[in-house]
C-alpha cells in the first residue's frame, strides 16, 4: 500500500533511512549512502542509479529568505532535472518535505538498503571525508563522469591533499 511521511529540511539522509528501515518505508533506498540532509536532497535531485528525490517527492514547503513567506510546492508544481530542481526560486530555502512511501516488511526494507550501502562501499571510496560524487554526469556524450576523468588520465592524480580516488574517479578525496 501508498502512504506519505513529512520531514525536516534538516533531517540526515541516514537518519530518514535508520527510520525506513525501522518502519518499512520502502523507496529510500536510491539514497543509500548520499550524504547530506533532505532539504540538500531536493535541491539537488539527488539520487543514485537506483533512483532520483523526483521519483519520490510529493511536495515540498519552503521559506523565500528575501521575503520571508512560505511556500507549498505541489507534485505538478515541481520540475526537476538530473542533480537539480527547477521550481525553487533563489534565496529560498526547503523547509520540509512530504514523500511518498510504499510499506513493505522493514526486514526487506532494512536488507535493501544494507545491499545499496555494500554495494557502494564495494564501489566508492567511503573509508576517505569527500562530498560524494564531484561532478554531473555528462548525459549528450554518452559517457559517465568518472569515464571523461579517466580518459583526461587523472585517476589517483593528487594535489596537496587532494585527490581523484583510485577506486571512483568521480570522487575526490581528502587525504589530510
């Protein structure tokens, strides 16, 4: 069955999957392993291969700082693209957010989100601090992110610090 759950702009995007796992929240887990909070989520589309913010996003309440007046955004309202939203005026910020949840046993629920969370520490660099993912897919070449950085011949190439992970060049990684 269909159901809807609300969270704060603020909420850790681990802690909203603890809980669906918890709950039997089934739909979270596209966000396995995406660090940052849910109003980062929604402004930024975020998502894995599994899934997109989009697919889940029922509306969205947010907070014009310039004008300090709230706003619901409805499903219809909303547009997004990859890794970015096209409804939220600048200056504003998200405030909560209202999803859509299918139920399901928080077993199953639970064991997929434990099997995303593997499947990327078997494929990305998590033992090292980095934002994630650095840059956006470029989607009219054909090609992955990680594929134009290797062909630049830039994977486990370092500054200072700083460096294109060996195991996800798509990733770069904070040695110090």
């Amino acid at each position: 069955s269909v159901g809807r759950v609300t969270t704060g702009c603020s909420v850790a995007v681990s802690s909203l999957l603890r809980r669906a796992a918890q709950e039997g929240w089934a739909g979270f887990e596209c966000l396995a392993g995406v660090p940052g909070s849910v109003g980062g989520v929604i402004v930024m589309n975020a998502g894995t291969h599994l899934g997109e913010a989009k697919d889940r996003v029922h509306s969205v309440k947010s907070l014009a700082l310039d004008t300090l007046r709230f706003r619901e955004w409805s499903k219809d309202e909303m547009r997004f693209e990859y890794r970015r939203n096209l409804f939220l005026p600048s200056r504003s910020v998200v405030i909560s957010c209202e999803w859509r949840i299918d139920w399901e046993d928080p077993s199953v629920v639970k064991k997929r989100i434990d099997e995303t969370l593997e499947r990327r520490k078997a494929t990305q660099p998590v033992d090292y601090p980095s934002c994630g993912s650095v840059f956006k897919n470029p989607e009219s070449a054909g090609l992955r992110a990680w594929q134009v950085v290797d062909k630049l011949g830039l994977r486990g190439h370092r500054i200072g610090n700083a460096q294109f992970a060996e195991k996800h060049s798509n990733f770069i990684i904070n040695l110090g």
